[in-house]
C-alpha cells in the first residue's frame, strides 16, 4: 500500500488537478483553505497526514473513500472509535479477526 501523500497525489494527477486547485477546495476547520504548499509537504511525505477532518474533504474531492484513507493515515474513523469504545471487548476481537480473514482472502 502507497504512503498517504503518495496516494493523494496519485489521485489528484489522475483528475487533472494542480495543487493549487486541490488546495483551494479543502478547507480547515476555521473555514479557510489550507495551502498549496501545506499539500506539496503532505503529498510528498514530508508531513504526518492530516486530521480527519481534512481526510473527508480529501476523499470527497479524489472519489476515494474515507474510510481507506484514515487506514492509510494510520487511524481509525472516529465513529469506528466510539462503536469500539462501547463494545465488549470480545467483540471487538472478533471483529478484528474477521476482519483479518477477509483482507487475507485478497
């Protein structure tokens, strides 16, 4: 699997976008956009990825999903963290090897 900037720039390059422009879509939580050169650092590793915040936007504007990019990221969705938060603890176990048991079926 691609680092996490490598597959942002993998999928912004295949939707003719330039950084500028991707940048210009994605915006912080104060509203304003991030910069092109905040996206140059992440897309070439220079920087650990971003919240989840910036990873739904991402996915948005790329057509991925965000729930592999949070993976990718190295982190769980937060509503996957509440549901696990919650759970019993064997459930969780065998959630996670089931889970395990699908992805090396592939």
């Amino acid at each position: 699997m691609p680092p996490f900037g490598t597959l942002i720039a993998t999928a912004r390059k295949a939707m003719l976008l330039s950084q500028k422009e991707l940048a210009s879509r994605i915006n912080k939580e104060d509203g304003q956009p991030i910069s092109t050169q905040y996206l140059n650092d992440i897309e070439r590793n220079r920087r650990n990825p971003p919240s989840e915040f910036l990873i739904a936007q991402l996915a948005d504007e790329l057509a991925l999903d965000k729930d592999h990019l949070c993976l990718v990221a190295g982190t769980l969705p937060r509503d996957l963290v509440g549901l696990i938060s919650e759970a019993e603890p064997a459930t969780v176990s065998n959630a996670i090897r089931l889970f395990r048991r699908k992805i090396e079926r592939k």
